[in-house]
C-alpha cells in the first residue's frame, strides 16, 4: 500500500489480502448443498429466503436455501401457500371462497399442528409467511389451528336386573307419604343416588 492510501483502502486491502486463501471454487459457493456452513447466511440472502433462523441445523439451513427458488418461482400459488407451512412441520386444507361461498377472494385455511405445538410468536411468523406466498389479491377470511390425539379407548357396559325388598319389623307401618326418585348402583357396595321427595296431601 502506499504511503498516502486512505483508511477505507487499507481496510479494503486487509479484508481482500484473504481472498488467495479462500480454496472454495466459486460455483461452489453458489451451490446450497456444497457452500461452506459459514457463508450459508450470505447466501441465503442472495436467494431471497424468507425466513431464517440462526438456531436451525445445517441441514435445515440448506434445504431452506435449496427451495427458494422453488418457492419464488411459485409464489402467489396453493402449492407456494402449502410448502411453506411444511417446512414448519404443520399440514394444512385450503378452501377458496367459492368452495364455501365466502366472499370473493377470500380462502379458508385450516392448520393441522401435528402434535408439535404452536406459540404466540410462531402464530405472528405464520401469518407472515403465509401473506408472503399467497396471491395478493387473496385475504385470509378465516385461520383454524388444529390438533388432534390419538390413543386406545376403553369401554364397557353391563347390564343388571333384579329387586330392592325392604323388610319391616313386625306391626311396622312406613310413612307412605316419603319416596325416592334414585338409581342404584351395584359394586363393592349398594348406594342409591336421586332425590327424596315428600307426596302431596
């Protein structure tokens, strides 16, 4: 460098006095699946990814570099819409308003959570990537998030018949005029449920 070389040329020197170093071929660079881990973030942005997370694994960090261009190509489409909701792990159904009669350009869109849950900051970045992907001239007119479980249900029934005899001493009249509306229920023990009542005179 010359004596006289501004600050910004020796600081643009040291930054490219690297560049011999860099071993990697240029296409490679350019190749989500061949670029080297750190420069993934510059290449994401080079791609126009729309969403990015620093936590993601390599793999997840490429594959999302590797459909951006798929998912611009398609943008504005159901197939743009249901990609993106896939790669957070969800499912989802579409109706367009004239499947449901709605108002037009609208379209109802039910998520399906997959048993991986959902929080309030991934509603907000849902409804971003979803506005990203859809047409613009289409409004979300209604969102459902579902779940649902899956498990063994156990159930049972018997049936029972017989007589409740109540036996008085002898010369033992029983107020007449006290009744029971109850059930009985038969097990380790005998119980009656219900209510007593007292009869009109």
């Amino acid at each position: 460098m010359a004596n006289g070389s501004s600050l910004l040329e020796q600081r643009a020197a040291a930054a490219c006095a690297s560049i011999s170093d860099l071993s990697v071929p240029l296409r490679d660079l350019w190749n989500p699946w061949k670029c080297p881990v750190k420069f993934l973030p510059y290449l994401a942005w080079a791609f126009s990814v729309d969403r990015w997370e620093e936590t993601w694994s390599e793999t997840e960090k490429r594959q999302a570099v590797s459909d951006a261009f798929w998912i611009h190509q398609r943008k504005g489409t159901v197939a743009a819409v249901r990609r993106v909701i896939e790669t957070l792990g969800y499912s989802m159904t579409l109706q367009e308003w004239w499947e449901v009669a709605d108002p037009a350009g609208t379209f109802r869109l039910e998520i399906d959570l997959n048993d991986i849950g959902i929080t309030e900051s991934m509603i907000k970045e849902l409804e971003r990537i979803i506005g990203d992907a859809k047409p613009v001239s289409r409004h979300i007119s209604q969102l459902t998030l579902s779940a649902s479980a899956h498990g063994t249900a156990h159930i049972g029934a018997a049936i029972t018949d017989g007589e409740v005899i109540t036996v008085y001493p002898p010369g033992y009249e029983p107020d007449d005029s006290i009744y029971f509306d109850s059930t009985a229920y038969y097990g380790e023990t005998y119980y009656h449920t219900g209510n007593k009542y007292g009869k009109s005179e």
